[in-house]
C-alpha cells in the first residue's frame, strides 16, 4: 500500500493538523462573534492556516501522482486552482499578517 512510506504519510499527517488546527479557531472565532466578542484575530488565523493547508495538500497531492495529478480526469488541477483562490481572495495572506502584526503583536502599520 502506497501508504507505507513516510514520504505519503507525513504531508497527509501534515495537511491533517494545519486543517484540524483551522478548524479550531474558526469554532473559536465562531463562539467569540455569538458571544459579541472581537473575533478578527481567530478569523483570520483560520482563514490563513486553511488556505496554506489546503494548498500544501493539494501540491503534495499533485506531486505524488506525477503529470496524473494535472489530468482534468484527476480534478487535483480543479482543487489546485480552488485552494490557490483562497490564499488571495477574499482578503490576502499579506493583509492578515498584517492585521495579526498590529493587532496581536503591536507592530505598526507596514502598509
């Protein structure tokens, strides 16, 4: 079974907790908003961990299956372009580091 090798194991592993992870604070930021709480910190984190893992699970996905993985009959090139989306729109990796920086660091506005 090709899952064996700690070469498939570990970015599945990997890709698994930067999801888990995400989905943790999006819950958090979830029960912060119900409770009228700032929650732009936790929204942003989860949107920027999901993003980079979707991503990095999706080029690991591409890589292990060689040119297969860019075949439209193996939709990895549909979920590439997809994940690729989320790390710019609707807001972009730079501008949630950039809220994080201010707003969780008191680093000062770099834009």
């Amino acid at each position: 079974m090709i899952g064996e090798y700690q070469g498939i194991q570990f970015p599945l592993a990997q890709t698994y907790a930067e999801v888990e992870c995400a989905k943790l604070m999006n819950y958090k930021a979830a029960s912060l908003f119900d409770a009228g709480l700032p929650y732009g910190t936790e929204a942003n984190v989860a949107k920027l961990i999901a993003s980079q893992g979707a991503s990095n699970g999706i080029e690991h996905a591409m890589q292990t299956l060689g040119g297969m993985g860019f075949a439209k009959e193996a939709h990895l090139e549909r979920l590439w372009r997809d994940a690729r989306l989320f790390r710019f729109a609707p807001i972009s990796e730079q501008m949630i580091l950039n809220f994080i920086a201010m707003q969780n660091l008191g680093l000062p506005r770099s834009y």
